[in-house]
C-alpha cells in the first residue's frame, strides 16, 4: 500500500512528549490493534502487516502506522511512519534495515490526542548468506562473525597473464584465506605489469566499490566450491583462473574450474581472473 511519511517534528508539535511517553496508559478501551504477520524478511527489508478493530467504528479518526527500534517497547518517538489504512487492514515494508539484527515493532494509531500502541513483534533480519547478491558482487564466503567475508564480481572474467616474468616477490606467495590483497598490493607495488592478473583486478570498477584484488589460491578455492550457488555469468566451470599466490620465478597457481584441481602454471599463459573484495 502506498505510504505517506509524517516526520517527528510534525507529531511532537501537535502533542507534549510528555503525553507521548504515557499515552499507552491513557487509550481508548475500544480500538484493538494487532499484528498478524512478519514476513518477506530479507537482511536489509521487512514487511509488517496489521489489524484495527474498533468497536465504535470511528476509523476515520485514527492515523496508522508502525513505530521499531533496536530496544523492546518501541514509541512514536523511536523511528515511526504512518500508512494507509483499508478496511481495518495496514501494512508497511520496511527497508534499509542493518543485516543479523533483531528488530522491535509495533503498530500504533493516533487520533490527534492520544497514541495506542500494539503488542511488541520481534523479528530478526538475515545474517550474510553464500550466494547473495551484496554491493556489487555474490558473496562466497562468510565468516564466523557472519557480519563479514568475501564477493565475487559477478560478471568481470577477462584474460590475463600472470605477469611478473621471472621474478619472485616473496610477498605474494601466500596462499591462506585473507591473504589475496596483501598478495595482489605487493604484486602492483613490485612488478610494473599492466597487463597482469593482479593489477587488472586492483583496477577493476564496479561502481561504487574500487576495492577489489585477485584472491589467494585458498579464496579461490572457497569460490570453486561453492560456484553452484554464485550464479556466476558466464559459469566458470571448464575454465581454468589466476590465483594471486606465487610459486616461482616463473609460475604461479590457478584452479581448474572442471576438477577443482589446484595447478602451477607459467606466469607468462593467458588464463581468466575473478575480482573478489571483502565486506
């Protein structure tokens, strides 16, 4: 249903904050308010559908809405939004909600003097999950925090050389989960290589995030096996892509994407590239 937002301003202006704070214990006996459902929660998006029921049937009176918070027994001085109301039936999505977190709400009508409150719902927004779509990118890792891990670009699959021919930068031999930047900023600071894997995913651009690198051996690894659910375009699988970790002066590792086999290839071989950053 189609919103209309009151901001705080105008509401305290019509009535004393004071009133406000105990209206709950002032309401009118004949209007029942009700939540009947939470549904549709995403990490970011929620919707929230009530009902009023008025003995009086004076519906006309009211304006309703919803109020949340982070904190139990939420008030119209918390954050709130007045809706429309049809048939005794109101509803709102809420959006830009924080991910893994648990959310307060209550419906509420104000009829110019006083505010009824609902009984408090509690729901809890999704944590970070393997295959979202999160700032520009499909999440293919998560870690224990459940607040931060890795995407993948979803579309960017270039070809490149490794670069850096015969020349071994220790700094770039790591091969651990986390390790994929350090290896991708020393590999950019120490080999001038334009055309290398490495510095080709430093420059990538997915508006607005410029915070991307070519992901160690073991990041890549995690890729591979989870790709059935990174809806990846175009699918990796039978391609074979540049990890950021080191052997030699004269290979570097990569994975088949078919086998998951993890090979030493010559740094100076054209093979495809996934630009991963961190959240």
């Amino acid at each position: 249903m189609k919103t209309k937002l009151l901001f705080r301003s105008a509401i305290i202006g019509l009535i004393s904050i004071s009133l406000l704070i105990t209206s709950c214990e002032k309401q009118r006996t004949s209007l029942d308010l009700e939540i009947y459902t939470v549904e549709s929660i995403t990490m970011t998006e929620a919707t929230i559908e009530a009902y009023a029921e008025d003995n009086d049937q004076n519906y006309s009176t009211y304006d309703f809405g919803f109020c949340w918070s982070l904190s139990p027994n939420p008030i119209i001085l918390d954050t709130f939004q007045i809706t429309s109301f049809d048939a005794g039936f109101f509803d709102i999505n809420l959006t830009g909600l924080d991910y893994d977190t648990t959310y307060y709400v209550r419906a509420l009508a104000y009829d110019g003097v006083q505010v009824k409150y609902s009984d408090q719902v509690v729901f809890n927004t999704l944590p970070h999950q393997v295959g979202q779509r999160f700032e520009k990118g499909i999440i293919f890792y998560v870690d224990s925090t459940r607040k931060h891990g890795m995407a993948v670009a979803n579309s960017y699959h270039s070809k490149h050389t490794y670069g850096c021919l015969n020349m071994f930068i220790p700094q770039a031999a790591d091969s651990a989960i986390g390790s994929g930047y350090s290896n991708t900023l020393a590999i950019v600071n120490t080999c001038i290589d334009f055309s290398s894997a490495a510095f080709n995913c430093y420059q990538f651009y997915n508006g607005p995030y410029s915070d991307w690198y070519l992901p160690s051996i073991q990041e890549l690894k995690e890729i591979y096996k989870v790709q059935s659910q990174l809806d990846l375009n175009p699918n990796p699988s039978g391609d074979w892509y540049w990890s950021s970790t080191q052997l030699s002066f004269t290979h570097a590792l990569a994975i088949n994407f078919l086998t998951g086999e993890i090979i030493a290839k010559p740094k100076g071989e054209v093979g495809k590239v996934l630009p991963i950053r961190n959240f």
